[in-house]
C-alpha cells in the first residue's frame, strides 16, 4: 500500500534520475559537430553504445539509441540542406487549377504578356 516510506522512496527515486538532452535540436548540433568524430571513432571499431557513453561521461548524458537515432537523421540529410516551408513542404504539391493543371503562377513558361 501507499505509505509514508515508500512516498519519500519515489521522491528520492526521480531526484536521482540523470537528466535528458535538452532538445532534439540542441542534440542535433552536437552530433553535427562532432559527426565526424564519431565516424572515426566506429572506423576505429567503437560501437554506439561506447561513443554515447564517453559523451555522458563528458557530462552530456545521452542513451545509446538516441544517439544513434541523431546520427542516422544527420546521415539522411543532404549536406549543407537547410529546411524550408515549415513541417510538412515536402509533402506540398504545387497548387492545382480546376482542370487538374498546375496553377500559371506555379509554371513561368505560361507567362502572359
């Protein structure tokens, strides 16, 4: 049952969790500074769940999935690619007249004078 001991117990529990990265942002710079250290380091054999380690003894505390999750987002993103149009503008398709064309605006060889 709920007592006094086993309240104080939870308490003390979550005091002493390690914390998270901040954000996914803040974890997505990281890795694209030191990407390419961490390439070297699986050159040289190391796997993620000893790079993450390394990082949270460097005081940045991060799980071995997370980590390796960041560096796959990175690995798909074209260099020097920077997001534009917001969430979803890759899934945008260009606006459509009624008849099923793409709208004159959309298509500069449709230019009238």
């Amino acid at each position: 049952m709920l007592s006094d001991e086993l309240i104080a117990k939870i308490g003390d529990n979550l005091d002493t969790m390690s914390p998270k990265p901040a954000s996914r942002r803040e974890l997505d710079v990281l890795v694209s500074r030191i990407e390419g250290k961490i390439r070297a380091a699986q050159e040289r054999g190391a796997t993620y769940a000893e790079i993450a380690k390394q990082i949270s003894e460097s005081g940045y505390p991060i799980k071995t999935n997370t980590l390796r999750l960041a560096v796959q987002r990175r690995r798909k993103e074209p260099p020097d690619a920077k997001k534009q149009g917001g969430r979803n503008a890759a899934r945008r398709k260009p606006a459509q007249t009624r008849s099923g064309g793409v709208a004159a605006a959309q298509r500069p060889d449709t230019k009238k004078p």
